[in-house]
C-alpha cells in the first residue's frame, strides 16, 4: 500500500480541498500518514496570499525531500496556480496541478502527463466537483459552497488563482451536509472565497440566505457557522435569518481592511467606514450575543501616520471581538504592488503590532462578559491537562474540565473563568 501525506496551507477552502483529495486517496487504497512520516507520495496545496506563504510553501517542498528523497512532490494550490513555472522548477516536484485540477488528482497521478497541469481558471463556469466525507483530525467540517471572487481588490492575488466567483448547487450543499451529519459532525462551516455572492451565477439566482433556509429545512442535527463574508453583503435577510435560527451560530466575520475611506478607495473596497460601523451595529443590536471578527492591513501603500491612528481610533470605538491583522505584503500582478508610496516593511510591522495590541484588549473584554453564562461547544480534542478543548457557537475557544464528553460531540458549558485566551468551564 501506497503512502500520503498531505500538507495545507491557506484558507478553509484549501483545507477543504485537501480533506476531498484525502478521500479520493482513500478510495484508491492509499495510506494516509503524517508529513514527518516521509511518504512515498507528498502533496503540498498552496497559499499565495504573502511572499512568507510563497517562500513557507517552498520550504515545505525541501523538507519532504529531506524526508525521503526518494519521494514523489505534487504542488496545488494557489500559489501553483500563479507560478507553476517556479514551482515545476524545484527540485523533486513531479507535478504542478491548479486549482481547478485537484478534481482531476487520480487520473494525473495515474498517467505519464506533463509535469505542469495548471488551466486558465479564469475561463472556469463550473465550481470543481469536490466532495468529503470526513475531515482528518477536525470535530467541525467546512463545506465548500463557492469558489473565486469578481471582487478584485487592488492588493489580493486571490481572484487570479481562484477564477471568476462559481456556486456549488444548493441540493449538492444540502447532501454534502447531510452527509457530514451522518458522520457524526455537529457543527459544519460554510466556506468559501466570496460567499455574500453565493448564487449569483446559478440558474435561476439564488442567496446566501437562500441557501441557508433550504439547509435550515432539509438538514437537522448540526449547527451551521458563516465563513467570512463581505460587509456589503451583510443584508437585513441574512441577520434575520441568524437571529430566529438557533442552529446559526451567531458569528460573523467581516473584513474592514482599514478605517479610512480614503485608503478603502485605494483598496478598492467598495463601502465606507459608516456603512461598515453600520452593519455592527444593526449585527448587536438584532443579535445581542453575537461575535464579530474583522480583518485589517497595515501599511497599505501610501497610509499616513494619521490615517494609520483613524483606523485604531475606528476599531477601537467598534464592538468588535476579534482582529486578524496583516501587514501590507505586495503582491505581483496586482494593482497595490506598484502604487506610489510603498510602506517601508519595519513600519507595517510595527503598525500590526498596535493593533494586535488592540486586538487582544478587544478579545479580553469579550471573554470576560461570558463568565457565568452557559455556552454551546463541539469538543475537539483532549489537552495535555486532561481537559476538553473545543469551540462555542460565538467562535471561543474553551476548556473543559471532566473526563465525560467525546470529541465531536455537542455540549453545553457552563463559564466560570478565563485563562489566557481560552474560556473554562464545566459541563452543565
């Protein structure tokens, strides 16, 4: 018997995408094991949103070959799907599929192709043909209901890899979910690269919201959690949908990219900092315990001193929850890349920095109002002190004292602390 490792890097569509390759795998009698292991066969999907994924990505390639240099190397992913050229040229690497590809793993493993395979996925209709059964070492499953972004912010690479924005049909949604429930997942994320546009492009059109109804109706026993969605698309029919459904865990996370509308111009971001303060607070005032999260840059090029203190002024005075911050990476082929006024590196830097700062202040505030509250976890895995870990329904992380419980199951958790970043409590 064959042995594979899979090693994902990148977003939940990528993990998503990684889960459906193991499972044709499977199905083809392969063996899966861990990366260290040094498998026969290595398959690397890729990340391409920063020149770090880039160079982590091709770090990874010359591990495997120091693992077992006999090995066979398939590259995926999105950084393939930009540079197979590069990639093709390291060492070791048999084949450099696309993203579009990865539905199509078997036959290239199984035929004397060429060592490139990436097709223009900007020509794609179709979402790829992806399905997964399980997902390795996760309690929660992310569902695939879209693919590609017509988006085209000026910093992100990701609509050149990822293609034109394609939904999954609503019915292959709802039995990928029953499916997944079958399995014993409680708790399942819908994911995605521009899940606010789900439907557009199907026949007749339909809405995320839409989607969310038929799956409230023709699934049970599993709560659902939103991927990340744009705030545009953050309408009153999806916060009304969240709000009367108790299986709609009440999380959203919206990307804000910066608190200046000048710089959201540049970005090409398509509302202002009111329409986004906006949307929170019609999300708190409809949904009193809901978690937001937000995405923010740093050193966006030609971000002032000032404008840079506008957006902490602006996330601070926001009843946001959670931030992910990234410093400005440069990506080529993309507008932002050769803007005027570049952002020296150590400044992004220390710019993400504050507002990491401001970030865990925003996360220690929102713990603490969750003490003595009853919270609904999936268990995931067991820690070293012999406790539960897992994730409520408003995306916390929490430990759970006991020995009861098994992983995947669905509990409900009573909060009498915080330690660290994580939420403790005892099964009710």
């Amino acid at each position: 018997m064959s042995c594979v490792s899979i090693v994902t890097l990148g977003c939940k569509a990528n993990q998503f995408e990684s889960a459906a390759m193991e499972r044709m795998l499977r199905e083809q009698g392969y063996q899966i094991v861990p990366f260290e292991q040094g498998a026969e066969l290595v398959i690397v999907n890729t990340c391409t949103v920063t020149s770090a994924t880039d160079a982590q990505s091709r770090k990874l390639v010359r591990r495997a070959r120091r693992l077992n240099g006999q090995c066979r190397i398939v590259v995926t992913g999105c950084y393939a799907q930009i540079q197979p050229q590069q990639i093709a040229e390291l060492p070791g690497v048999m084949y450099v599929i696309g993203n579009s590809e990865k539905q199509d793993l078997i036959d290239i493993l199984c035929q004397e192709g060429p060592q490139v395979q990436v097709g223009d996925i900007a020509s794609q209709q179709q979402c790829p043909d992806l399905k997964i059964a399980s997902f390795s070492e996760h309690s929660r499953a992310f569902v695939q209901i879209q693919s590609g972004c017509n988006a085209f912010c000026s910093y992100c690479i990701i609509p050149y890899a990822r293609g034109r924005s394609r939904s999954v049909n609503t019915s292959a949604v709802v039995d990928q979910v029953n499916q997944l429930v079958a399995g014993g997942y409680r708790e399942v994320v819908l994911t995605g690269i521009h899940i606010g546009n789900y439907g557009q492009d199907l026949t007749p059109q339909c809405t995320l919201t839409d989607l969310l109804n038929a799956l409230l109706t023709q699934t049970d026993g599993c709560r659902i959690r939103l991927g990340s969605i744009e705030p545009q698309e953050v309408n009153e029919a999806l916060i009304d949908c969240v709000q009367h459904s108790s299986r709609i865990c009440p999380h959203f996370h919206i990307p804000l990219q910066s608190g200046c509308d000048d710089v959201l111009q540049q970005m090409n971001r398509h509302y202002s900092i009111r329409q986004f303060h906006d949307t929170v607070e019609l999300l708190c005032q409809k949904i009193p315990r809901v978690s937001i999260g937000i995405d923010v840059i740093s050193g966006f090029p030609g971000e002032t001193e000032a404008q840079h203190r506008h957006t902490c002024e602006f996330i601070s005075s926001l009843p946001v929850h959670y931030l992910h911050v990234f410093p400005f990476s440069a990506r080529p082929g993309t507008p932002a890349a050769t803007m005027p006024d570049q952002i020296p590196g150590d400044i992004a830097k220390q710019r993400a920095a504050e507002l990491r700062v401001l970030a865990e202040e925003k996360a220690s505030q929102y713990r603490e109002q969750f003490i003595g509250r009853l919270v609904d976890v999936v268990l995931e895995s067991r820690t070293k002190n012999n406790q539960w870990q897992g994730t409520s329904a408003e995306y916390l992380t929490v430990l759970v004292a006991g020995e009861q419980g098994a992983a995947g199951e669905l509990v409900s958790v009573e909060i009498v602390g915080v330690s660290q970043n994580f939420l403790v409590g005892t099964l009710s």
